[in-house]
C-alpha cells in the first residue's frame, strides 16, 4: 500500500506542476486580462481621429492600426521567437492582402479629399501612418504588448478573408489596453517604502578625528546606526 500510495502522490504532484508551467510565448502564469469592448474607431485613444469621416473611412482607419500594431509586434518582439509574431504578420498580408490594401486607398482618398491639394493631402497621409506607427512603440509594457499581439495575430490568421475589419473592432482595444505595464498577476508583488527617511550619519570631516573616530565634543552623540540596527563588534 505504501509503495502505491507514494506513486499516486509522486504522480499528482508531477500533474500538477505540468499544470503550472507556462504554455510557449507566455511570460506570466497568470498574465493580465486586456480584453475589452468592441471599437468602431472613433473612439479616444483607440486610432486616429479622422474628422469628417465617413464609416467607411473609420473602418479603413481601424484596420490600417491593426495592420500597423501588428508590424510594430513583428518588429519589437523578435526577442522571443515562440510568439511567432513574424510568421503571424506575413500570413496576415498574405491572406488579407486586398482588404488591407482597400483599407490603404480608403485612407489615401480620404486625405485628398479632405486637403486642399493633392500633395497636402499625401504629406497628411505620410504623417498619419508615422504618428500610428509611434504609438505602439513600448518599453514598460513590451511583454503585455507582445503577448497581446500573438494572440491577436494567431486569431487573424484563422480569420477569414474579408473579415480582417470585424478583427480590428473586436480586439483593437485589448490591443491598446496591453500598453499599460502589468505584472504577474498570480503572485503580485509590490515595494512598500517607509513612511520615514533612513537617517544618514554626518561625514563632515570635524566630526571625525585623524584616527576615524567620532568627536562627539564637536558634534554631538552620534546617530548611528538607526535604533532597532546592530552593528557588528570589532
């Protein structure tokens, strides 16, 4: 009976650290939920604005940041090969190819239409894709952001033709979400600063004789070390 009962619990125990492990391309056990509601991409902090837009227009500008967001993730996430955050964006312009191409010309007419010439128009369209480009340049977030975006990216893969738009409103704001640092959120940790400076003792070279002793005469009885702190016997 012993020996049985020490392979069941060696097994259960063998399971259960299989459960724990992270699966590939994640950085915490438990990563922070970024989920959150669908976009139709006029929304505050969720792409450009495009005033005067039509729906049209809008979608256009939502699935030119998706593409955009998705780039950036090929580019900045390479540190960890197993997101596949490469492999994702060049399927994604293989499969979506003509959708995003629309969305592109969508967004060229629009400017034009909305400047006063031609080459305003086209220096306005230039400037939009960089300002789009920038904002999903991270550092403090760079893990959320990637993981997002293999996730986001796996699931456009599997998206069927046409549909890469209906993608971009359904997880555009999960993707702008995961540029908020987080950490582990199954075993969050946190800093506590004291309330009260640590005291420092005085260095100034009249409290000290030749021999590095403190001349208390001079400058009082010495603050240190802080009360409750030993200090080792010589």
């Amino acid at each position: 009976m012993r020996v049985l009962r020490n392979t069941v619990c060696g097994a259960a125990l063998v399971g259960a650290m299989t459960a724990a492990v992270p699966a590939a391309g994640q950085f915490f056990l438990q990563p922070k939920n970024m989920a959150g509601e669908p976009v139709k991409g006029d929304e505050p902090g969720i792409a450009i604005l495009l005033p005067g837009a039509t729906s049209a227009e809008r979608r256009a500008g939502l699935v030119w940041t998706m593409r955009a967001a998705l780039n950036v993730a090929a580019l900045q996430c390479q540190f960890e090969p197993t997101l596949l955050t490469v492999g994702h964006y060049n399927s994604i312009l293989l499969d979506h190819g003509p959708e995003l191409k629309n969305a592109f010309d969508t967004l060229a007419r629009y400017y034009v239409r909305t400047s006063k010439t031609k080459a305003i128009g086209q220096s306005a369209l230039d400037q939009y894709g960089t300002r789009t480009y920038s904002a999903f340049a991270t550092v403090a977030a760079q893990r959320n952001f990637c993981e997002t975006a293999h996730m986001i990216g796996r699931d456009a893969v599997f998206t069927p033709r046409g549909k890469f738009g209906e993608l971009a409103e359904a997880r555009m704001r999960e993707l702008r979400n995961s540029l908020t640092p987080y950490g582990e959120q199954l075993f969050p940790r946190y800093m506590a600063l004291s309330p009260a400076p640590t005291p420092m003792p005085r260095l100034e070279s009249i409290c000290w004789n030749k021999k590095g002793q403190w001349v208390s005469k001079k400058c009082g009885a010495m603050n240190w070390p802080p009360a409750g702190v030993g200090m080792a016997a010589r």
